[in-house]
C-alpha cells in the first residue's frame, strides 16, 4: 500500500456512489493514495484491466473483487454497484 494511502475502510455510502460505469473508481484510487500502477500491483491486475474497469470496457466480478479488496472497500461494493434493477415479474412497464 503506498505510504500516504489512508488505512480505514471506506464507508459504505462512499463505495455505494460507484455506477455501472465505475467513473468514481478512479476517483477512490486517488484518494486512497494508489497510481494505477500501485494498485496494479496490490491487485495482481494489469494496468490496462483497471484503466479498462475505470474506463467502464470491462466489469469482471472477480477483478471487481480483488480491486475492493486493495482498497480496503467491502468485498462485494463494486459488483452490488454495477447489478441491474431487476423488472418486476408479471408487472406491465409503464
């Protein structure tokens, strides 16, 4: 973790603000103090893979995972994110 990261975890209201378009992720890496390069390396992703998630081209769940994981977020914030309203069964759209 780069030196000048903050140690505790963001709050969920924090983590929660990132879309399906993941805009705020890159925003939340800055501010925990990680290049991408840093976070590349505490994540095991390549550079590309998160610039690709940051940039909204790729949201593989387990990448997902791993990237809530470097940044101290709940391991599930960035997927919860990005799951679509489910319809409801049987109800006509409006």
């Amino acid at each position: 973790m780069p030196n000048n990261a903050k140690s505790h975890a963001l709050s969920e209201p924090l983590a929660s603000e990132i879309g399906p378009n993941y805009t705020a992720l890159r925003g939340m890496r800055e501010t925990r103090g990680y290049s991408v390069e840093e976070l590349s390396l505490t994540c095991g992703l390549s550079v590309g893979e998160i610039e690709d998630i940051e940039n909204g081209r790729a949201a593989d769940p387990s990448k997902l995972r791993r990237i809530a994981s470097a940044l101290r977020l709940p391991q599930n914030a960035l997927i919860v994110a990005a799951a679509p309203e489910p319809a409801a069964q049987g109800q006509p759209l409006a």
